[in-house]
C-alpha cells in the first residue's frame, strides 16, 4: 500500500447475528482493497472480527483523527454512538440501516456490496448536520458538565411520581415557568425522533433551527417553540421541585440536576457530518421510513400539458 494509511472505522451491533455477518463483509472488502478496518475499543465489539484476521483497535493502534470515514451497521442508536467515537475527529458517518425505521441510515443491507465499493473509491457526499452543545450550571453558576448532541437533548423528571418545576429561557429572557415531565431540545435531524413522539415539528435539515418541546406540561402556554440556530435556550430546574431531574442527550449520556441546576443548550460548533451515496429529497425518506401514505398524489403538471 502507497501513501498513508487508509483507515475505515466500523461500528456494528455485536450480539445480532445479521450484523455480525453484514459487518464481517465490510471489514472483508475493506482489507482486500488495502484499507485498514478500525473497531472500537469495546471487547464486546472484537467479536465481529472472529475469521477475519487482526485488525486495529481505535484509540490504541489508531487515533479518531486518523479515521477517514466510519461505517455503521444497526439503527439510529448505533449511529448515534458512532457519532460520540468520532466526535474528536472530522470522519464522516455512513449508516448502513440493520434496525428498524433507521432514519439517520444511509442505506439498506441489500446494496453493501456497490456502497463498499464506493467508499473504497471516496465516492459519497458529505453532509453536515448541526449538532448542540449542552452545559449543566450547578446553583453557583459553575459549569459542572458537559456534553453535545446530535438529536436531542431532554431535561426529565427523575421521580416517576411527581412532575418538576422548570422556567424556560430564551436568550437571556425568562419566557415561561411550569410544571411537567421535561423538556425536549432538539436539532432538525433529531426533529424526527423524540420530538416527533413528543408533538414537536418536523424540521427539514436544511432549515438550521432549533425545537423546544415541553413534555405533558401543567400550563396555558407551554406549546412548541421553533427558535433560530444561533439562540441559547436554557432550562432552569426550579428549586420547589421536589427530588432530582435528569439531562440526557441522544439518550446515551445522563446527568443528574439537582433543584436549582440550570441546563443551557446551543448551537456546537462542530457539526456532526454524514456520508450520503444516494442525495434524495427528505420528503421522500420522510415517505419511505415512516411508511406515509400517498396514494392518488397526481403531481405537478408537466410543461406544455393541457
């Protein structure tokens, strides 16, 4: 092999056999085209490699900033992990869908074969999408964690039995305080996840805003809110809140909010960037993952018909 080294990260679910097989084809092609195939450092993970040979292990033979691109095999929880492999690095996602509706999925397990051939020739686009970057203030203001998003960012209630006390902010500027189960941030690509579920919009990915969902709230005005990309919402976790609240971002990654915690959501600084084989427009992956029905669409009229 000329040149530097070539590496591919992949990223599969372990314990499902489909996956296991799908992944052993990718590593396969991979290491015949004299690319390096990259698992995570996760023992668990290592099982995708039994019968194909020794391969690298990230952050020990292979630094995320030397990844060219990661392929995922599974759903949107998968990808989503992927995304927090990468975070430190500029390599694009390729979601190959082995889950269920797989929104973030590029493509199907049917045409691996023609998408690892494209990949091994870097012919796929790069798409950003726009990530958060969230901070949890503790009562002295003091920033006690940190984390970023990708679909959505949720303050919870942690006690099953009681809702919480929070007040949201918008740049600065208290807009409204109540009571409720939590509160869903989101991006346009988590648009289609817990915030649809939630009664939130559908953002297309090319509009850069941001969601914000309040979950079975106790209130007049507590509807959805559609804010620009550049606004910093905040979720304050009022002190008459009875017990502790929960910040979880993409559902992977928790903190715990005492009364008085303060979450503030905005807009990262670093995208988090998807390979895409096959540009189509997002109403029609919008029609094939959720099923919709279209039956009787005649379409627009073509030029010159009477």
């Amino acid at each position: 092999m000329t040149g530097a080294a070539r590496n591919v990260l992949v990223v599969g679910h372990a314990r499902r056999p489909d996956t296991v097989a799908a992944a052993r084809r990718v590593i396969s092609a991979l290491t015949d085209a004299g690319l390096r195939a990259v698992l995570p450092a996760d023992d668990e993970e290592h099982s995708i490699a039994l019968d194909a040979g020794p391969l690298l292990t990230l952050g020990e033979d292979v630094e995320v900033g030397d990844i060219e691109l990661a392929v995922v095999l599974g759903g949107d929880g998968t990808i989503l992990r992927a995304a927090e492999l990468v975070r430190d690095g500029t390599a694009p996602i390729l979601g190959i869908n082995m889950g269920h509706v797989g929104f973030l999925a590029e493509i199907d397990p049917d045409v691996l074969d023609d998408a690892m051939r494209r990949v091994i020739d870097c012919d796929y686009d790069v798409e950003e999408r726009m990530a958060l970057h969230v901070a949890v203030h503790d009562a002295d203001d003091a920033v006690a964690y940190e984390t970023f998003a990708l679909n959505e960012a949720t303050v919870e209630k942690a006690a099953r039995e009681r809702m919480m006390e929070v007040v949201i902010e918008i740049d600065g500027r208290p807009l409204s305080s109540f009571g409720c189960d939590g509160v869903v941030v989101s991006t346009p690509t988590g648009s289609t996840a817990y915030n649809f579920s939630a009664g939130g919009p559908v953002i297309w990915p090319t509009v850069e805003a941001i969601a914000v969902v309040p979950l079975s709230a106790h209130a007049l005005f507590a509807k959805p809110l559609v804010v620009g990309p550049e606004v910093t919402v905040a979720i304050e976790v009022l002190t008459r809140t009875y017990g502790n609240g929960i910040l979880w971002a993409d559902g992977r990654r928790s903190h715990d909010l005492p009364p008085g915690a303060r979450v503030v959501v905005r807009r990262s600084d670093t995208p988090v960037r998807l390979a895409r084989l096959h540009p189509a427009a997002f109403g029609d992956r919008l029609v094939r993952k959720f099923r919709l029905p279209v039956t009787g669409w005649r379409g627009p009229a073509t030029e010159g018909a009477e």
